[in-house]
C-alpha cells in the first residue's frame, strides 16, 4: 500500500489557501490563527491529539463553520463566509467523523444525493419521468454505477445504508462525496474503526481517487502509518494552533511533534 | 412459485429503475385499474360509490399529498384539513367569478393557490422541527378555517355561510352540481387520484424525492453536498399542498356537493395523518392502502352488527366501533410501525420464495 515513491507526482499550483484562522466556542479556541496551503492534486494529513481543532479545520473550509478570524481562498477567490450550500457548488466536497449518511435511503440513492447538483431538469419533466428527465437520471445513474463498480459495493446498491455495517457505510459516504466530482475532497477520519483490511483497502481507493479522478484531498487520520504511507505533505495541529508543516519525514522528525503527541506538558 | 423476477433479467439501467420492476406486479396493477375504470362503476350502486368509494379516493389523494411532505420530507404537518379548504374555497371562487373556465382548469388553479398558502405557512419549517413544526402548521389550520368562516367574500356572502358546488361540465357531461351522477363524480375522482399518482410516484424517485429524503434522514449532510434547505423544504410543502388543495376541490364539487369550514376541521387534518402512518411513512402505495383502511374499516364496523342480525341500538353500536377501530389502529402499529407499505412489502418476500423458503 505504500505510495510508489518513483512515480512523478504533478502537483500543481495552490488550490486552497487557509491564512490566519480563528475560532472560539465559549472560552475553547479550537483554532488560533492557522495557516496553511493545499496544493492540486497534492494529499495533505492534517494530524493532532484529540480535540487539537482538525475537524472544526475542514468545517471551517467547507463553509459549516464560520471562522471569527482570518481568510479562506479557494480557487483563487477569497472568502469571509458563505452559505454552507455553496461550498458544494465551488466543487468541495467530505466525508464525516461521524457518518452523515441518508439512513433510510439506498446505498444507490445515498450516491445519487452526490449528483443532485448536476442535475437540472425542472419539476415538470420529473413529474412526467420522461423525455429530458429520464435521459438526465441515466446519464447520472450511469456514473454513479461507474463509482458503485470503482468501490466494489456492487452487491449492496439496493440496501438501505442504515443496514450497513461501518465500514460498507464509510465507503458509501466516500462515494457520494466523488459523485460529485470535487476538486476537493475532504476526509475526516476516513480509516477510524477499520481493521487493518479495511484500511488498506480504504488507502488504496485515496490514492487511486487522487490519480483517477485528480482530486486535491484533505483527509484527518490518527493512524500513522497511513499518514506516512499516503500523504504529500502534513500539518500538524495542536490545541488549536499548528506547530508543524511539512513532508511526512520532517514531520516526523519534529521535536515540536514528538512533544504534542508524548504528552509533555504545555506551559 | 408464480411470484418471481427469475428470468426477468435487467439488461438497461432504466428498466432496472421502473416502477413496478416485477411483471407481476404491473399485470397486477393493470388488472387494478381495469377493475377500477371498467367494472367498479358499474357493479357499485350510488350509495357505495357516494358513501364508501369516492370519499375514499379523495382521500388518498390528499394522504399521498401529506406523504410527500410528512413521509418523504420529514415536516410534520397537522395543516391538511385547511390547505383542503383553500382548494375548495379557492374553486369557488374562482368557478363563480368565472364560470366560463373549464372546471378542471380551475381546480388545478386551485391547487396552485393551496401550494402558494403551503408555501407561506412552511416557511417556520426553516428555522423549526418536528412537534414545534407541528404546532406551527396548527397555527395554519385554525387561522384559515376562522377566515373562511369570519370573512364573507369567501362563500359570496352566502346567509348559511356555506360553498356549494354549482352545476359544471366537461366534454358536455355534468361533473358537478346536484345534476352530476355518482358515477362521474368517481370518474372524476379516479383520473385526478390516478394521474397524481403517477406523477407524485415519479417525483419522488428522481432528482427532487431524494432531496427531500435526504432532507428527512439528514438535514446538515443534505445542505452540505448542495441541497438548499430552504427551497427543498419549500417545495415540499407547495407539492404537498397543491395535493391537499387537489383534494378539497374534489370533496366539495365530486362529494359532498356543498360545505362549511367544519367539513374541514382538524378531526381531517387528524385523519389523513392516520392515513399515511398506518399506511407506511415514504410509500405512496402505503397512503392509499392507509385511506382505504381509514375509511372502508368504520363503514365495515358500523355495517356489521346488521350483517350478522344483531340488533343494536345505532349510538351503542358507533361506540363500539371507534372502541375496536381505536384498537385496530394500536394493534396494527404494534405489529408493523412501518405501516401497510412494509407489510406488504414482507408478504411479497415470503411469495418469492414460496414454496422452499431455504
Ligand atoms: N460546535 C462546537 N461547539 C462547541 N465546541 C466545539 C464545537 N466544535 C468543536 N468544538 C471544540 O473545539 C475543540 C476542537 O474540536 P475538533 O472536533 O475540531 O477536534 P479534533 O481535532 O477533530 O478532535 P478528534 O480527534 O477528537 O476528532 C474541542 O475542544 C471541541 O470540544
Ligand atoms: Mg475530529
């Protein structure tokens, strides 16, 4: 599962470029100015003790958080806030710590949700399911079947999710998420709860979406050696502040980091 | 044995997506309708087609209304009996104001009117859920009725303060008024119940039905992948309230022949709600079999104790029957809290494998 070091990787220019964020529930800073940048088709771990602001990170980005301080510059256009709509609109799309999947809708239907965007006919012609419409719910059906097929979850198109076990619904809610072609994916704790099986199949869909499709992937992981295994560049973050960027070598290699994750106290 | 898809191969995604994938199950639907527009007329006299099969039928139309909001949106509404009356008093309105508009032209205008009403009174389902949701719709039911009643230029300053159906055609045949038979009244009610079917059954498994589930099952998730709560919710109740309004129309000028609010009250609100929990929450085909249950059933039990030559005195035996219908209703939820759609939905499992169940 390692990543084959030979390869050449083509990252390109910055496509997202965090400066200076900041945000406070009560007295709890869960981020204190960070900054960072992702560049395309780059895979970068953000990682950090429990509780250290990485998923309140990837809200801040795709718009469900809205930071007190500091910008945001996607593609090039900054932003203070927006509509936590909108960030699917700009093309990005995630995955939650905690499932967020359509229980009570098929595995078939929860992937077909990640397409709604793309989707246009009006009301009439969904009425009538016909013409236009169903010319349209094929196109679609048929590349939401292209992903079903890419993550091997053929047999379970007509379950509903809610009968899932965790790692079948994991792979689900990373397929409605490519549904929607992002250009940028993000990952909260992708692997958590998996057996090592689990885990290397989940790292080799990562890496083949980042090839194949070109998705730029933020993902949040506390195993380390997948984040050593899969990842460009790491960010570090600890009780809301980072204390470290870098490749996974040098991240590895910071004091800073050893300290966060040994425990020693902060004073 | 009969029961099975073996042999009937997928070969395209848009056969896999039909309806009714089964062959049995669409000879079984065609031969319902056939049954339905041929023989039904025509064996049921006016008393059962009055009393029994065209309330029925006005009713499922508005539980498969309420389904699209409640079942498949997740917005509870106890608003139904008023989005009725706005479609009932809207088409009279609008028939009286101008009666040389098709009739049916006007009813569909009166749905859009309930759907402009539903939309008003939806818009707290923005900010508030579930029983909240509930009492705000409330809030609808009880204003509109009082305006209805309190605000002459609603029933044309009628001195009994009712609407009452005047006499329309359509195709040269009289379809409302007391010279309408029983007979095209059904037909009427029929076409309008079977068309929206179709169309609310097509809804819901395209684009816009699975927002509306994803609202339901996840309303944070849903908005982050795109779908803007507020116009999917919005939708939701202008649909369902079109349905609703739909359904008023019929009951006044296809049933009842002429009404006050009270024909509305929340008592129907109420009963349509029934209608689609016990039928099944997300399943057209359950709101029907729920609307069936809900008013066949009582006209079975109160028609009984004659059946089997029990004499009993009339205010004993309605007792009597909410008593048992009541415990029906418990009972049923009991067993199936998913209502009807999933009883039906095992009992055509347990058929696909009669008779080696291994
Ligand atoms: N919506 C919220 N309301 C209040 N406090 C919050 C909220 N979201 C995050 N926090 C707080 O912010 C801090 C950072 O939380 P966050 O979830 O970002 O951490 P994390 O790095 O993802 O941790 P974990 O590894 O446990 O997932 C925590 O102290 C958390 O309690
Ligand atoms: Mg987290």
């Amino acid at each position: 599962m390692a990543q084959d070091m030979t390869k050449p990787r083509n990252i390109g220019d910055v496509l997202l470029n965090v400066e200076n964020i900041s945000i406070a529930f009560g007295g709890v800073k869960a981020l204190d100015g960070v900054s960072f940048d992702v560049r395309e088709h780059e895979i970068l771990a953000i990682i950090g003790p429990n509780g250290a602001g990485k998923s309140s990170m990837l809200n801040c980005i795709n718009g469900f958080y809205h930071p007190q301080d500091g910008i945001i510059t996607f593609k090039g256009t900054p932003r203070q806030r927006m509509q936590t709509h909108e960030a699917a609109a700009q093309g990005i799309a995630r995955t939650f710590q905690n499932i967020a999947l359509f229980k009570g809708m098929s595995t078939l239907d929860n992937i077909m949700t990640g397409r709604n965007l793309k989707m246009k006919k009006n009301l009439l012609w969904q009425a009538l399911y016909f013409g236009p419409a169903l010319t349209e719910e094929l196109e679609h059906r048929a590349k939401v079947e292209e992903i079903i097929d890419f993550l091997e979850i053929e047999a379970i198109r007509k379950t509903p999710v809610g009968k899932l076990p965790y790692g079948l619904q994991k792979r689900v809610e990373l397929g409605r998420a490519l549904a929607a072609e992002p250009d940028l994916l993000l990952l909260d704790e992708p692997m958590a709860g998996m057996n090592h099986e689990e885990k290397e199949d989940m790292c080799r869909y990562i890496l083949d979406v980042n090839d194949e499709f070109g998705a730029t992937i933020v993902l949040i992981e506390h195993d380390m050696s997948v984040v050593m295994d899969i990842s460009d560049r790491v960010v570090v973050l600890d009780y809301g502040r980072k204390i470290a960027a870098g490749t996974p070598d040098e991240v590895r290699a910071n004091q800073d980091v050893i300290d966060a994750y040994l425990g020693v106290s902060h004073d | 044995m009969f029961y099975r898809e073996s042999g009937q191969f997928k070969t395209s995604y848009q056969k896999d997506q039909q309806v009714f994938p089964i062959a049995q199950d669409r000879i079984f639907i065609a031969l319902l309708l056939v049954v339905a527009f041929a023989v039904v007329p025509f064996v049921a006299d006016e008393y059962w087609l009055q009393a029994v099969i065209i309330p029925f039928l006005i009713f499922s139309l508005a539980a498969v209304g309420l389904n699209l909001l409640t079942g498949y949106a997740g917005q509870v509404s106890l608003g139904t009996g008023a989005f009725m009356a706005v479609g009932a008093y809207a088409t009279y309105k609008i028939t009286t104001a101008f009666p040389e508009i098709n009739i049916v032209i006007v009813f569909l205008m009166s749905g859009m009117v309930a759907a402009g009403v539903g939309i008003v009174f939806g818009l707290p389902s923005l900010r508030i859920k579930g029983f909240y949701l509930a009492v705000a719709t409330l809030a609808a039911q009880f204003f509109i009725l009082w305006l209805f009643n309190k605000v002459g230029w609603f029933f044309n300053d009628s001195p009994s303060g009712t609407i009452t159906a005047p006499p329309r055609t359509l195709f040269g045949i009289m379809i409302s008024g007391p010279e309408a038979t029983a007979e095209v009244r059904y037909f009427v009610s029929l076409t309008f119940l079977v068309v929206f079917t179709v169309i609310a059954k097509n809804i819901v498994r395209g684009r816009i039905g699975r927002s509306w589930m994803a609202i339901r099952d996840m309303d944070i998730a849903a908005e982050i992948i795109g779908i803007q709560p507020l116009k999917t919710k919005l939708m939701a109740f202008a649909i369902s309230s079109f349905y609703c309004g739909l359904a008023g129309a019929l009951s006044v000028f296809a049933w009842l022949g002429g009404a006050e609010t009270e024909a509305f009250s929340i008592a129907i609100s109420f009963q349509v709600l029934f209608m689609i929990i016990i039928g099944g929450l997300g399943s057209i085909m359950g709101s029907i079999m729920g609307a069936a249950f809900i008013t066949l059933v009582p006209i079975f039990l109160t028609n009984m104790p004659a059946m089997f030559g029990i004499p009993m005195a009339t205010d004993l035996s309605k007792h009597i029957e909410e008593i048992v219908f009541g415990g029906l209703i418990v009972f049923l939820l009991i067993v199936e809290p998913h209502g009807f759609a999933r009883l039906w939905q095992i009992g055509k499992e347990k058929l696909r494998q009669w008779p080696f169940p291994y």
